[in-house]
C-alpha cells in the first residue's frame, strides 16, 4: 500500500501499547477491548484473574518511555500482519519505586480492506 505510513503506524502502536498496558494494570482491560483479538483479551484476563488472586498488594505502573521498532511486515491474501518491538522503562511503585526496562514483541493484524485506521493485537511476547 503506497499510503502506509511506517511512522504513523509506530506512533499508533506506541498509544494502542500504552492504553493496553495501562488498561491491563488498572483491571479495566474493556477500555482496550476493541484493540484487541479475543485470544490475547482471554489470555490477558486470565492473566488479570490470577494476578489479582495471587497478589493483593497492588502496584502503580507507569511508563516513562517506549521506542517502537517494526521487525517484521508480511501481507498474507487480505491480512496485513506487523510484528513490532517495544522497548519500555516503567516505573513500579509498590511501596518504593523502581525502574523497569521491559521488552515486548507484540503482533498486530488488519484486514486491508478494512477501512478503520485500527489494527487488533494479536500476538504478545515478553522477554
């Protein structure tokens, strides 16, 4: 597509994995909800669920900065798929804060004949 925007769509990235992560640490994950396919929504609630069973001290998490890096563009029939990187420092405050540098890979998929500017999350991987 000769009207994709690689910088537009980083920048899109980067807001969908703040709201996301931010929506995930608040347990108010139907704020991201159209962000995300139903897979990783499950998995996330899930995750949500036993986070707040085995934890109930809660933590503040804040993102402090995020670089976005494309790692890989494929274009299967109708599917534009993106897998991008994140790089992020967030602060954690349980008590006392402390910085976090945290890498995501995350994959993010759109029918391209779809006219919403919005791609869904279909992938998440932390290392």
């Amino acid at each position: 597509d000769k009207n994709f925007n690689y910088e537009v769509f980083l920048e899109g990235a980067k807001k969908a994995f703040n709201l996301i992560v931010a929506s995930y640490k608040q347990n108010s994950l139907e704020k991201a909800r159209d962000l995300i396919s139903t897979n990783v929504y499950k998995a996330f609630k899930k995750s949500m669920e036993e986070n707040t069973d085995s934890n109930s001290k809660k933590s503040n998490i804040k993102i402090t900065n995020i670089d976005a890096s494309i790692l890989k563009v494929e274009v299967v029939k109708k599917l534009a798929r993106i897998k991008v990187q994140f790089l992020s420092t967030q602060d954690i405050e349980n008590g006392k804060t402390r910085s976090k540098k945290i890498k995501d890979v995350w994959t993010f998929e759109k029918d391209i004949n779809n006219q919403n500017p919005n791609w869904l999350l279909t992938e998440v991987s932390v290392e």
